[in-house]
C-alpha cells in the first residue's frame, strides 16, 4: 500500500472550488482531523507490542510514525468527517 503525502483536498469534503485559499484551508483541516485521529489510535492502543516477541524500544519508537501515517491515510479517505465540518463551518465564517 502506498500512501500519498498530504496535499490539496479532493472528494466529498473538498470546498467548491473558489481558489488557493479554500484548498489551503481543506488540507489544513485534514491535517488537524488526522492529528485528531492518531490521538485516538494512540490511545486505542495502536501499534503497541503484543506480547513477548515484540520490537523492543525500536519499535515503541516507531509506532507514533505508524499511527501517524495511518491517520493520515484514513483522513485523507474521509476520516470521520471532521475536517468535512471543519472546512464548512470556516468557510461559512469566512463569508459572513
């Protein structure tokens, strides 16, 4: 599996196209929903060591890497929606 940096936004959350602006603000707020998301990872308990055969301290190390590049992966597939809300809601402040 590979995985895509974080760049502009497209798909279902992505802001009607009105310039540079409105994508910097949806990959921001993707940013921020994909932090939000490796917290919970975190303390789900994602890529902790299972048992006795696990990587040691290399691996702890390493495992916010892990829970970082899987948020981001789920973030960028839509997450949960809160970049989606957080990008309309801004959007909405920026107009008004």
């Amino acid at each position: 599996m590979t995985l895509s940096p974080v760049g502009p936004v497209s798909g279902p959350f992505a802001p009607p196209d009105r310039g540079e602006g409105d994508a910097a603000l949806a990959a921001v707020a993707q940013e921020l929903e994909a932090s939000f998301l490796a917290e919970m990872l975190k303390h789900a308990g994602f890529g902790e060591s299972r048992g006795a055969f696990g990587g040691g301290a290399g691996e702890a190390q390493f495992a916010s890497l892990l829970r970082t590049e899987h948020a981001r992966a789920l973030a960028a597939r839509g997450g949960i929606g809160l970049a989606e809300s957080l990008v309309h809601a801004l959007a909405r402040v920026q107009e008004g």
